[in-house]
C-alpha cells in the first residue's frame, strides 16, 4: 500500500486527484466544527452525552453530531435513500429498467431520484433531531424562526456532503461517499489510542491488568484486521474455455480463463444499510414523541429496540432482539447488493455468445444454475462473516470497555482502504506507470 502511495505521487495526474480529494477532506473536517445557529454551547456538552441514537451518528460523522454542527446528519440521509430506491428498483418496472438497461442516462436518473430523496429524507431527520432536543436547553430560544434555521442548516450540510462526495468520486480518487464515512471514522481514533492509554495508566498509576487489557485489545484489533482483509481480498475462481473461433478475417484461438467471484462482493455496504435501516425508526418516534427514552408503552418499547446497538442503557431484552435483526439485516442486505450487482443469468448469456463454457457444465441453463449455486455459498458466508464482526461490539457493551472503534468501524475502514488503494492501482495502471508492480 505505502509503495503504491509512494508511486502515485511521482504520477502528476494521480498526484493531482490526491490532493483535490485531502483539500475536500479538510472541507468536511472543517464543517464539523461549525455549529448550527441558535445553540447554547454551555448546555451542549451535558445534552449530548453519547447515548442513544447519537452516538452511531456521531461516530460516522466524526463527532459532529455531538457538536450539532452542519454535519451532524453526516451522510445517513443518503444512505438511507439509496436503500429505498434500490428497493423501489425490485417493484416499480421503470425504475428497473432504468437500473439495468437505461445505461449512463439511466444511473443519471437514479441518481437524481436518490438525491431529491435525501434531501425530503434530510428535512424528516432534521426536524427529528430539532423537535428531540427542543425541550433540553441547548437552543437559546424555541421560537419557529430557531427551528427553522437549524433544520435548514442541517439539511444545508447534507446537500454539502453529498456534493463533497460527488466532486471525490468524479475529481478525486475513491467513492466520495465512502471515503466520507472513512474519514468521520477514522476522526475518533485519537479517543481510541486514548482510552487504551487510560487503562494502563489510571488515577492511581500504573496497572498491569490495564496493560494485559491493552496487548489484548491491540492483537485482537490487528486479527480483526487482518481477517477482515483476508475476506474482503479472498475470491472463488470459476473456470472458463473459450473454443477457436473466427473474429474478422483471423482465428483466435482457444482461450482459458476465470471469473473472479468475491467472498463478499457486496463489501461493507450491507452493514451500513442494515445500521441506518436499524437507527431510521427512532429518529422518526422522537419527533412525534417527546421524552422518549423516559417513557414506557410500544414506542417507547420499539425506540429502545432501535437505539439499543448504541447505547448501553438498554435493557438486555432489547439488546438481544435488536442483534438478531440487526444479524439478519445484514444477512438480508448482503444477497440484496450481492444479486443486484451480479446476475448470474447475464454472464452464462455473455458466456454462450462468445462461445465459452465452464468445464463440465453445459452452457446455458445448467451454467446460470451452476453460477446461482456458488453465489448462493460464497454470499452466505460473507453475510455471516459481516454479521460476526458486527456482533463484536454488541459484546463489548457488556464490558467496562468504551472504544471508538468496533467491528463494524473496522469493516468499514479497511473495505474503504482497500477499495481506495485498488482505484489508486488502476490509475497507475492507466498510465502505464512503469516499476509499479515490481
């Protein structure tokens, strides 16, 4: 990676898209700092304490929610409109169409659907958070003029991230809205090193069972890692022989060679939507309900069941119903993205035209059978993979433990580095950048 890094910034153009993609980031590190108007900064600190829906926003947008900045909404609003219109994708025909065959205009369209989405989505979350925090003193008055300009400001700063994120994406190297999310993560690491460094010297001193605590945590983290890496790297090679056939006035010859099907090639995108498909419940009941989470009754029953992944005030009831969900969302959204990017009837088609064949499957029905079957296999153990990283600080809430980073913050770090470094590669390799592979 630090080879490829080094290769890329002796490539002008490369080096270019590197530095437009950092100055967009401090951007977006800089407007997490930037507070809406209308909020007492005093009463700020002790109303958002890290509880509750709160704190997986803030962790995906670097703190910002915390500080109620113009990006405490982070990117949620359009990951949660993409989830939708995907969706609407499998119900609605022209969407469909419009998905499979409407080529570069067509993911236009889609494009422009999901963002008028986000931005209806951006003033239902906005409104949410207004109406959730109205009553806790952090805005200096209540009069409508206040309310106004905060979710005005808060649906300002998601329409700003999503042009972030598309400038990264077309300018940039990287998917825009993933490296923001990378980025807000990332942002929390300095608490992580911190808290790591509070166990093995506390009030009193030194602690050897803090320290022992410590090397466990950084080798199970670098395990983790490496896991993740393993899984996210691993692939199944199907075979395929392509028989001598006439192209123009020449014959080219037979040719062996493989498709490469990804153990989870849905990558961390089931985990996000599952995540924010979890957290969407709550933030709609907190602008209806006031004094939620104090409450008892079947909303205030399904509130905690939605925030119980982020906070540890929940009673282990909760906790447990909201992991199966949760496990089975992520198990849900993995085949979802994982068929909706690769249809297996599509490529044994593209096979049988171009005069190919898996050996020993007969081209056709039998291959779209034979490629639904491993799909089918590897899709399952990426679903359960995802799920059993994201399970890990589910656990760790039942520990004194508070780390910034769990396994969902991983997954969605290293998929993004390793996504990033893969684009970085295929930019060099565009330019015929010589001594980069040896």
């Amino acid at each position: 990676m630090f080879k490829t890094l080094k290769n890329a910034l002796k490539t002008p153009d490369v080096r270019k898209k590197l530095m437009y993609t950092l100055i967009l980031i401090v951007v977006f590190r800089l407007g997490c700092y930037i507070t809406v108007p209308g909020v007492d900064s005093f009463q700020l600190a002790e109303a958002f304490s890290g509880q509750g829906i709160g704190s997986l926003i803030d962790l995906i947008s670097g703190g910002a929610f915390s500080r109620l900045s113009i990006f405490a909404m982070s990117i949620s609003p359009y990951i949660t409109a993409s989830i939708v219109i995907q969706l609407l994708a499998m119900v609605i025909p022209a969407l469909e169409r419009l998905t499979k065959e409407g080529g570069e205009e067509g993911r236009s369209k889609i494009n422009r659907y999901t963002k008028m989405l986000t931005v209806v989505l951006a003033l239902v979350e906005g409104l949410g958070i207004y109406l959730s925090y109205k009553n806790s003193g952090i805005f200096i008055n209540s009069e409508f003029i206040t309310g106004l300009t905060v979710v005005i400001s808060l649906m300002a700063g998601t329409a700003i991230l999503m042009w972030l994120g598309d400038q990264i994406t077309n300018k940039g190297i990287g998917n825009g809205i993933s490296v923001i999310i990378f980025v807000g993560i990332i942002a929390g690491l300095p608490s992580a090193v911190t808290t790591i460094w509070n166990l093995i010297f506390t009030a009193v001193g030194f602690s050897t069972t803090g320290l022992l605590t410590a090397i466990g945590i950084i080798i199970g983290a670098i395990v983790l890692v490496a896991g993740v890496v393993f899984v996210q790297q691993a692939e199944r090679r199907v075979p395929v022989q392509y028989s001598k056939r006439v192209v123009g006035r020449k014959m080219v010859g037979a040719q062996n060679t493989h498709i490469p099907l990804k153990l989870v090639m849905a990558g961390v995108m089931p985990v996000i939507f599952a995540s924010s498909f979890m957290t969407f419940p709550a933030m709609i009941i907190q602008m209806f309900v006031s004094d939620i989470a104090t409450k008892t009754g079947f909303w205030a029953g399904v509130y905690k069941f939605s925030i119980a992944t982020s906070t540890s005030n929940i009673p282990v009831g909760y906790s447990i119903a909201n992991a199966i969900v949760y496990l089975l969302l992520i198990l849900g959204f993995t085949y979802f993205y994982t068929y909706a990017t690769f249809n297996p009837a599509e490529v044994s088609n593209n096979i049988k035209k171009n005069g190919g064949f898996i050996p020993g499957i007969r081209a056709g029905k039998p291959t779209t059978e034979y490629l639904s079957s491993i799909i089918s296999k590897i899709t399952l153990f990426g679903g359960i993979f995802l799920s059993v990283i994201a399970v890990i600080p589910m656990l760790l809430r039942f520990t004194t433990l508070n780390l910034a980073f769990g396994g969902t913050s991983i997954l969605i770090v290293v998929g993004v580095a390793l996504e990033t470094v893969q684009q970085l590669e295929s930019q060099l390799v565009m330019r015929h950048y010589k001594g980069f592979l040896e």
